[in-house]
C-alpha cells in the first residue's frame, strides 16, 4: 500500500489519525506521537515529542500534515497509525516506504482542545432570565462583557447542585432569600429548580429598597415566575413561624450576614449557602501584640479580619447543630463562598 495515499484519503475524507513513530534512524532521535484535535472548530495534526521525559508540542494544520507525516516517516523505521477504523504498520526499509493493514480494537478520533466547559446552564441555551436580563442574545450567546456574570452563575449553580443532596426534594422546598440586590443568582436558582430539578419550591425574596423590590417583581412577571415573590422587608422583621429548608445569603454588608445567619438559625433552615460580605465590625477592634508585625499592614489587617470573622460565623453555626463547610468562590467579586447544612 502506499502511505501517501492513505494520508491523502484521511485528509480529503476528514479522518481522524493516531499513531506513533519507532526505531529512530538517527541515535539521537526521540519518541514520536500523532494525533487529531480539534482547535477552534477545525482539525489539526498534534505532534508530541519526547525529550528528556518531557513532552512536546506542536500542532499544525491538516493542509502541512502529509508534508510533515512524509518527512518524520524518513526519520523513523516504523509508524503504527490507527485512521478512523483503520489500522495500519507503516516502514521505512532504507528509504522505501511500504504501508500494509494491521489489526486493533481501538478507534481514532478528534479531540478537542478549544476546552469548552461543561457548564449547569450552557452558551447556547436559551435562557429566559439570562435574555431578558440582558446576559445573553435571543438565540443563547453570551455577550462578552457578561462572561464573567454567566461563569459566576454557573460556579453557584453547581454549589448549589451539590447542596441540595442534603434537602429532601420530595416535598415542597421552601427558600428564604436575604439581600437579593439585582437578584441575578436567585433568578438562576429558581430556573435550575424549575427548568432543571424540576421539583416544587417556593422561593421568598427580601431587600430594604423598596424600588429593587419593585423592580425585580415587575421581572419574576414578565418572566412568568410564579413561585418567587420579593418583599421589601429587614430580616430581623421577618416573623413566620414555619421553619424554612433553605436560606441564601449573598453580599449582606456589615452585620447583615449575622443577622441573617442568626434568623436562619432561628428559622431551623436545613441549608444554609451564604457569600459573606464584610468584616467591618472587627476591623477596628482586632488587636494583637504578636500580630503586630501583620496588622500594621492595612490590607493583611483586612484578610485578617475576614478570616477571623468567617471563622467565627462558622463556629456559631456549629455551635448550633450545624455542619459547616467554607470553600473559594472566586470569579466575579472574588469573595469567599460558605455552605453550612444542618446535622441531623
């Protein structure tokens, strides 16, 4: 068979190619692999080299690939390739290439190297909250500068996913959200029991300014979310006595993560996901001689505050029957993420 022919077929037909090179002619010669990826939608040739232990790589289009697949075949005696299904032992016997058929189970593919995540909510879908928020067009691209914002909503989304193994879902899920500012997270909260879970909930939403309050119900109508209503009420008012399942807690400035930490404790709340905010309480106060050398620094007094603050919200909640579990939230705002779920 001939080996150039075979590599031109692969290449008009778009198959995909993996093999690796053996017997370097030259001493000095080094472990040679190939294969299909795909890079931003279109097909490559991969060509990884082994020096030293270590890899190389260099990909290039599948328009040079015969080029260069003729050229390492005259630096080696041997290539077994795998095109598609097809598999053959390829030699160089001092300088004539001859190809025949081999055997194997396994198959060639593309893989693709463009990375794309799989997110909870995908580029692509078209999400009504996301569209009429202005996150994303009417057929499911994500506008550039809301990228982060669309990230940031997948990364709490998939917290939440996890937390919510801890609720018994087979009832209806009541949900007390505190701060809802522009209430991007609670809308995504609600489309991924809605859309996704698919299981019943209520969701209650507090804030202290009457117009955002006004506005983000005029919003939850216009998208037809019935099960969220936002009332513009301070927590330490709010007085039901039915115990909730799950309190959200994201931005609270100052002192309003405690209090609101200290109401879901009151309200028995199964789960608790908060995204503290502030450490400003103990800033002023925390005083330390051994310290000295850290807390003179404004901005490590700052971390220090936080983490000491965080670090005694969570013992609270522990103190109350609560696991606790605090873990990095970083992507738009970079704050701390913290989850706390009530031990049984």
């Amino acid at each position: 068979m001939n080996f150039e022919s075979i590599i031109d077929d692969a290449i008009k037909n778009n198959k995909a190619l993996r093999g690796s090179f053996s017997g370097p002619i030259n001493k000095d010669g080094s472990k040679v692999k190939i294969k299909t990826i795909v890079m931003k939608g279109e097909a490559h040739l991969q060509i990884e080299k082994f020096i030293d232990k270590k890899a190389f790589h260099e990909n290039i289009a599948m328009g040079e690939a015969k080029a260069k697949l003729v050229a390492l075949m005259n630096e080696y005696k041997q290539l077994f390739i795998t095109i598609d299904d097809d598999s053959y032992q390829v030699f160089n016997n001092k300088g004539k290439i001859k190809a025949i058929s081999a055997k194997t189970e396994k198959k060639a593919k593309a893989l693709s190297h463009d990375n794309k995540k799989n997110y909870i909510i995908n580029e692509g879908d078209k999400v009504d909250f996301l569209i009429y928020l202005g996150v994303m067009s009417e057929d499911g691209k994500v506008y550039n500068r809301y990228f982060d914002k669309f990230r940031q909503i997948n990364k709490y989304l998939e917290i939440f996913d996890k937390a919510l193994d801890k609720i018994d879902t087979s009832k209806k899920i009541r949900i007390l959200d505190f701060g809802c500012g522009k209430a991007y997270l609670t809308f995504a909260v609600y489309y991924y029991l809605k859309n996704i879970r698919k299981v019943d909930f209520y969701i209650e939403g507090l804030d202290l300014k009457e117009d955002v309050v006004n506005d983000l119900n005029r919003i939850k109508d216009a998208l037809h979310y019935d099960e969220i209503y936002f009332v513009c009420k301070d927590i330490k008012d709010y007085d039901k006595s039915d115990d909730i399942d799950i309190m959200l807690t994201l931005h609270a400035c100052d002192i309003a993560t405690d209090i609101a930490l200290k109401k879901a404790v009151e309200l028995n709340a199964s789960l608790i996901l908060s995204v503290p905010c502030c450490q400003k309480e103990l800033f002023p106060k925390i005083k330390s001689d051994d310290l000295n050398g850290v807390l003179k620094h404004g901005i490590l007094k700052e971390r220090v505050s936080a983490i000491v603050t965080d670090s005694l919200r969570s013992l609270y909640l522990e103190k109350n029957g609560y696991k606790s579990e605090i873990i990095e939230f970083i992507d738009m705002d970079h704050t701390p993420k913290k989850s706390y779920d009530k031990s049984l």
